[in-house]
C-alpha cells in the first residue's frame, strides 16, 4: 500500500495543529474542552492515503477503515490507564520517575493489546463482516466513554503560564509521531494500516505535555471527554466505507466529516461541557 507523501505531511501538520490547540484550550479551559482532540483531524488524510493506495478497492479500504473503530476502542482503554496507572504507580516510583512509568505502561499496554486485536479481528473477519466488528467496538467505546465523563470527576484548568516554545515543541511533537505511524501503516496490511493510522500520538504528547505544564490533575481530568468524544473519529471511518464509492474521496471526505461532526461531536460536547459544569 502506498501513501504519498503529501497525506503524511498533511497528517503531521494537523496532528501537530490539533496537538496545540488542545493542550491550549483544556490548560485555559479546564479538561471538558478535551474533546477538541477528538475530532476527526488526521484520520481525513489517512483515509484519503487509504483510499488511494488500494486504488479504490472496497474490499480492502473496508478491512483498514473497519479496524479504525477497533483502534480508537484501544485509544480509549489508554487514556482510561492514565486514570488508573497514576494510582497504582504512585507508590513504587518517585515523583520524578512516575510520568515516565505512566507513558511507559500505557504504550506497551497499547501496543500488546493492538497486536491481539488485530490478529484476532483478521481471523474473525473470515467469518463476520469487518464493518459489523467496527460498529461493536464503536459501541464498547462509547459506552466507557459516557460513563468515565459521568463519574468522571473534576477537569481542572491549568494554573502555570506555559512558553511558547513549549507550546510548539508540542505540536513538532504529535506531527512527528503521527506522521510516522502514517508512514508505518503504508508499509503494513490493511489491517495493520488501520490500526497503525489511530496510533495515540496525540493523546500521548498531550498527557505528557500537560503532566509537565500542570501537573496530573489537569490530563488526568481531561480523559473522560477525550475518551467519550473519541467515538467521532470511528464514525467518520464507517461513514467512509459507505460514501467513499458513492461519491468520491474528495466529497466524500468532506461529506463524512461534517456528518460526524455535527450529529456525534457537537451533541457529545455540549452534553459533556454541561455533565461536567454541574
């Protein structure tokens, strides 16, 4: 499969985009915000790169974009570990060590749980339809999602000014990682391309970044919206199985973006801004 080199760069550019816009606004706006990081942003290049490498062939974009909603599931159990791993590491590494061991546990945890799911999911697609198996693990994701912002707790804002240099060595950061997952998932299967294309660069910068800039109350806070919000970026992935043939990569991008948009992201935000308010 090939990806130009034109959806990697355009993917780094709004990774590192989004990176900043999000790390800014939940510092100055408490973790409801956190949903801004959310959006479907560079899964739009990956899946135009997607479409295109397989020369628009629905049997294999189906198979990479299927796997997206199974990736962003795995997204949402990691930023639920930085809910939990802070907990139960608190005692057994010191301060200055427990930001490392948190980022540390919550990639490997990633990483062996993306490997089973994607063996287990290209076995089970033999027998069940890989676009019912998105639809399922959009479902699971959105259930964690609805009750980790329901019993979430507290997002605060952040109190320490934050450099500018800091806030771009943010961005250089989550465009780095994600343009080289994008780069990574040309080399695989689809399969593996669309696990790889969710690879939690983002959310990874933006924990770290935050833990430094604020200490762990304001990421930690802000992983129930991120998580419950999450959910947008699988939608826009099956809606592109079913309007990429119909209209096109270019429409249908646009198409698929705004729907997941305006019927999943901007209700989602609206209720978890007032969930969180009261």
């Amino acid at each position: 499969m090939e990806i130009g080199i034109s959806s990697i760069v355009l993917s780094s550019l709004m990774a590192g985009l989004v990176a900043i816009l999000a790390t800014v606004f939940i510092e100055r706006l408490g973790g409801a915000i956190g949903g801004i990081i959310t959006l479907p942003t560079t899964i739009v290049p990956a899946s135009i790169g997607i479409w295109i490498g397989v020369n628009g062939d629905t049997v294999s974009f189906t198979a990479a974009m299927s796997m997206v909603p199974i990736g962003m599931l795995l997204n949402v159990l990691f930023l639920g570990s930085w809910r939990i791993l802070p907990r139960y590491l608190d005692n057994k590494f010191p301060e200055k060590y427990l930001l490392i061991a948190v980022a540390i546990f919550s990639v490997i945890f990633w990483l062996v749980t993306a490997g089973v799911s994607t063996v287990m999911v290209e076995e089970i697609s033999y027998f069940i339809d890989p676009i019912y198996i998105g639809f399922i693990a959009v479902l699971f994701a959105f259930i964690l999602g609805f009750f980790a912002v329901l019993k979430g707790g507290e997002a605060p804002s952040g109190s320490n000014s934050v450099s500018l240099y800091s806030i771009m060595m943010r961005g250089l950061a989550a465009g780095g990682a994600i343009g080289l997952s994008v780069w990574i998932a040309a080399l695989g299967l689809p399969f593996i391309s669309g696990v790889v294309s969710v690879f939690p660069a983002i959310f990874l910068t933006t924990m770290v970044s935050l833990w430094l800039a604020q200490g762990r109350a304001v990421p930690v806070g802000a992983t129930g919206p991120m998580m419950l919000g999450s959910s947008s970026v699988s939608i826009y992935a099956l809606i592109c199985i079913l309007l990429f043939p119909l209209y096109g990569v270019w429409v249908g991008s646009i198409v698929c973006w705004l729907l997941s948009v305006i019927f999943y992201s901007v209700p989602v935000g609206v209720w978890t801004w007032r969930t969180i308010d009261d």
